[in-house]
C-alpha cells in the first residue's frame, strides 16, 4: 500500500479556478512562494489561503518581517485573528525568523507559516553593525539559503509560503531583467512559484485600464492575475484572474467561466453567447457572471464537474 506520509496533501483557497490551476491548492510540507511587483495582492493571497485553512480548522504562522499585518484587515479577507487561530511574530533578525519557524514546525507543528517577507529580514550581524561599517555584500542570501535549506528537511506537515518581491537588474539587454532577493536556494527548495500581478482596475463605472480613469470615477479594486511558474504537482504555467474589491470581497467567477469553458461544460458560441447546462443560451459575459452569482445550485453543478473532469484528466 502507499506510504501515507508520500501522499500530496493540500490547503484548498476554496476558488474553484485557483484550485484547478494549482492541482489543488498549496501543498503541505513543502514551500511555496509567491512573487510579484509592489502592490500586486501578494499579502492579500497568502491572506485568502490563511482564511481559507482556518475555515477547515487549521492553525497558522505568520511571520510579519515588513511588519505591515493589521489585524482589521486581515479580517476582512477573512482571517480569524484569535489567538487559536493565528500567531503573528515579529523576529528581530534573518536567523531569529529561521529558528522560530524551525521550531514551530518541529513543535506546535502549524497547518501554514506564512513568512511576509523575504527581502525584509535582515541578518543578525548587519542589524549589530553601524551603518559605517563593512558592506556586508552576499550576507543576506548566504543566511537565507541556509534557513530555507533547514526548514526543509525538518518540515513535514505544514504549508510554509514564502513571499517575494521582483527586482529590476540594471544593464541586462538580453533575457528577464527582474530578479528575486535571497539568492538562488527558494528556486530550488520551493514546489510551487505563483507570480501575482496587478491587472486593470475595477471602479464604479465597470473595469478601466490603468490611464482610464476620469471624473468622478473611484477605483473600487481591481484584477487580481495570477500565473504558476514553476508546479511539481500540476501542470505549470496556468493563469487565471480574480475580481478583488477594496471591500476585502474576491470573486473569482469570470475564471470559473473560462474553466468550464476549456473543460467544455459551457459553450461559448458567436455573438457573446454561452450555453450553460439545463439553463440553456445567456447572452454575454456578465449576465452569465450574474447569473452564476445568484444560482448556487448551477455554480455547484459546474464545480462539481470541472472538479470530474480534472479528475480524469490527470
């Protein structure tokens, strides 16, 4: 028989189009990373996936390097901020936040750490130093390799997602310019890569591009893309979109619609029309969008569909 402990286990985000792209949801004991610009709702995923894992009655870790965690925000993407529920720590250095995740993984052992961010922790001989002293060049990575690489040989159990910012490398012509502070070590430890990027905004006359914005026009949210550059559990370079409001509300039903589109359990026929099952012709996306947000029953019959479907694919 299978070796239970060789099994994928995975904490869903409950979005149906996420989960399809990932294969299911982050894994548990491995790591993950999630990577993108300033901004892009990269707090905000990792945020959805603590929420979600805490629904199911999981505990989680967050290790609030940039020290920006509101607890009132967190609950409105809904995160359950009680002391059962979450731990936020904040370390004072690079090997501080290693030796606590360490810990807790080995001990408490919690269903996800969450470790926001990378490039915020600093090691501990830079935050003895003056700031006249010695460049201290090549530190920081060198400390973060060696915390990724011991996390994850003790780590068994829990979901660790390590969030990331890109940089931009001067001077390159040929290739991708961006880069990812903390050296090359969370490349190779990581399962999963989700690159999350900013889309156009949503305002209170319908989806605007970034310069299109005029009178008495507000920004209400916005467009949520997310794309899996690297999956050992499923198959990589996926995308889909989410709808997210300033609101702290995601809606995720246009990449469900895509979904069952490829899966082929809604038609897309000329004229903007999609066929759905025993409803039959709607005319355009968003009176498809509207009707899947107010019939439970038919959003819960294509889920359970496309979730068949990639049964059988796989």
């Amino acid at each position: 028989p299978e070796d239970t402990a060789l099994k994928s286990v995975f904490i869903p985000f409950d979005i149906p189009a996420v989960d399809a792209m990932l294969g299911g949801g982050v894994p548990k004991g491995r790591s993950s990373l999630i990577y993108g610009e300033p901004g892009a709702g990269k707090s905000l995923l990792a945020q959805l996936l603590i929420a979600s894992c805490q629904k199911r009655g999981g505990f989680a870790l967050f290790v609030d390097a940039e020290h920006t965690f509101d607890s009132a925000w967190a609950s409105k993407t809904g995160v359950d901020t009680s002391p059962e529920k979450l731990l936020v720590v904040r370390p004072r250095s690079t090997e501080q936040a290693f030796d606590l995740i360490c810990d807790a993984v080995e001990s408490i052992k919690p269903d996800i750490v969450v470790v926001d961010s990378i490039p915020a922790l600093v090691p501990q001989s830079i935050m003895e130093a003056s700031m006249e002293e010695k460049d201290f060049q090549g530190l920081e990575p060198r400390k973060i390799t060696a915390g990724i690489k011991k996390v994850t040989l003790i780590n068994q159990s829990t979901a660790v997602v390590y969030i990331n910012q890109t940089r931009v490398s001067f001077g390159v012509i040929y290739g991708n310019p961006e880069s990812l502070p903390g050296g090359k070590a969370l490349r190779f430890h990581s399962s999963l890569f989700i690159r999350v990027r900013q889309g156009k905004w949503l305002t209170t006359t319908g989806d605007q591009e970034d310069f299109g914005v005029h009178g008495d026009t507000k920004r209400i949210g916005f467009v949520l893309r997310l794309r899996t550059e690297k999956n050992k559990l499923a198959p990589p370079f996926q995308e889909c979109e989410l709808d997210f409001r300033f609101t702290g509300d995601v809606d995720g039903t246009e990449s469900l619609i895509n979904l069952a589109v490829q899966r082929g359990i809604i038609e897309r026929g000329g004229a903007g029309y999609f066929t759905l099952p025993e409803i039959g012709r709607v005319r355009g996306l968003e009176e498809t969008k509207k009707l899947l947000r107010e019939n439970h029953e038919l959003r819960e019959t294509i889920i359970k569909e496309i979730s068949k479907r990639s049964e059988v694919s796989v």
